[in-house]
C-alpha cells in the first residue's frame, strides 16, 4: 500500500485528506479519506447587566472520517464516526468562535492520527468492497 497524505492548516473550511493504492485483482485501486469536522456550540451562563457576565460557551468537534473510491467519487461513505473534541470557551459562543477554530486547528495533528488509523482499520472492507465490485475478478 502506497500513502500520500496532504496536510493542510485544518479549518473548520478545510479538510485532511488521506490516499491510499491498493492493488486487487491486477489493478491498482486508489481511495481517498477525508476527515469532516463539524463544529456544534451551546452558550451557557446567564449574562445580567451590571454583572460580570458568566457566560461559557460549551464546544463539541465532531471528526467524521469518509472514503471515496477515485473510480466513483458519488459513493463516498462514512469509515468512522468516533471522534470528538470537547471543550469550553469564556464568553459567549458568538465572540469566542474564532478561538474555538484556532484550538480545534491546533489539534489537527490528533486529527490526522485519527484519519490515518481509520484508513489503516478500513483496508480488509476496502479490499471487501472491491471484490464485491468484481466478484468474478
């Protein structure tokens, strides 16, 4: 198995993205892994006037790694699900969401070991799946 991995300043706009060749039947097959990451934010805290505000905004980054076929791109499907960042902000969710970024950002590496031990973890369904594609190759 061959690997390229691009790496890329992860953003919230942006993804990793992971390639794999896999050699089935005579034929070289490549496959791309993507890691999604989608931010969901919750302001909690009550924020009174004349008081310190006491708002926190509660984060969650949910990684979903998803792997494409380069000979059919229409049938990328999630490969694994089980990835999530957590964490808390001062403030509300509103004026701390560039932090936020810039933090889930700074953990790309994590993201990326994620992204390579489930393309790693894959290989025997990647293998499966081209079979079923050419059941009498």
């Amino acid at each position: 198995m061959s690997i390229a991995l691009t790496l890329a300043a992860l953003t919230l706009g942006e993804m990793l993205e992971h390639r794999v060749t896999v050699a089935h039947a005579g034929t070289e097959h490549a496959a791309t892994y993507r890691a999604r990451v989608a931010l969901d934010t919750k302001t909690i805290g009550a924020h009174t006037p004349n008081r310190p505000s006491r708002q926190q905004c509660a984060w969650t980054a949910a990684v979903t790694v998803e792997r494409a076929l380069d000979a059919a791109p229409a049938a990328a499907r999630p490969v694994a699900t089980d990835r999530t960042l957590k964490g808390v902000h001062p403030g509300a969710c509103q004026t701390a969401r560039p932090a936020i970024e810039d933090n889930v950002a700074r953990r790309s590496p994590a993201i990326r070991d994620r992204l390579v031990a489930a393309a790693e973890n894959d290989r025997a369904t990647l293998v499966a799946e081209l079979a079923a594609m050419r059941p009498n190759g």
